[in-house]
C-alpha cells in the first residue's frame, strides 16, 4: 500500500499562470517525494478564476489539468496549492 503525501505549495508570483506554479510543483513533488501527483486543491477564488480564464461554466466542479484534478476549497489560502497523491484529501 502506497502511503499518501500531501505537499503545500506557496507561490505568490502574481506574473505566473496557475498552470506553471501547477508544473513548478508537480516537479518538486516528484522530485521530494518520487511519486505521481494526483490531486490538487486550490483556494476556491483561484479555483472560480480558473474556470472562467478556461470559458467553463461557473459551476465546473473540478478541472484536470496536467493530469491532475483539481479542485477549489474554502480552506485552502489564495496562494497554496496542496498537490497529493491521494484523490481525497
């Protein structure tokens, strides 16, 4: 059995895409821990952001990108991603 790692990744970068702070911390994970991602949350205003930025609709509830899902929470700061191995955290 695989154990489950859950990394915080803070990037407040405000010239920097979700998508690369999304690539800088999958690398590191990987790098860290030698496991696949498979899940990230973000903070749900960047989550909402993300959504309209790719022309969703609002109520999209979770995207993949770069293979992982992702998905927005209340409890997660503007500039944390938490990228896991586990799809529940």
């Amino acid at each position: 059995m695989e154990k489950t790692f859950t990394m915080i990744w803070f990037d407040p970068d405000p010239k920097k895409t979700f998508a690369k702070k999304l690539s800088e911390g999958i690398t590191h994970y990987r790098s860290k821990y030698a496991l696949e991602p498979i899940s990230c949350l973000i903070n749900s205003a960047a989550y909402a952001a993300l959504v309209q930025e790719q022309n969703l609709p609002q109520d999209t509830a979770q995207l993949i990108v770069d293979g992982l899902t992702v998905q927005g929470r209340r409890d997660v700061l503007k500039y944390d991603l938490y990228i896991s191995n586990n799809g529940t955290q």
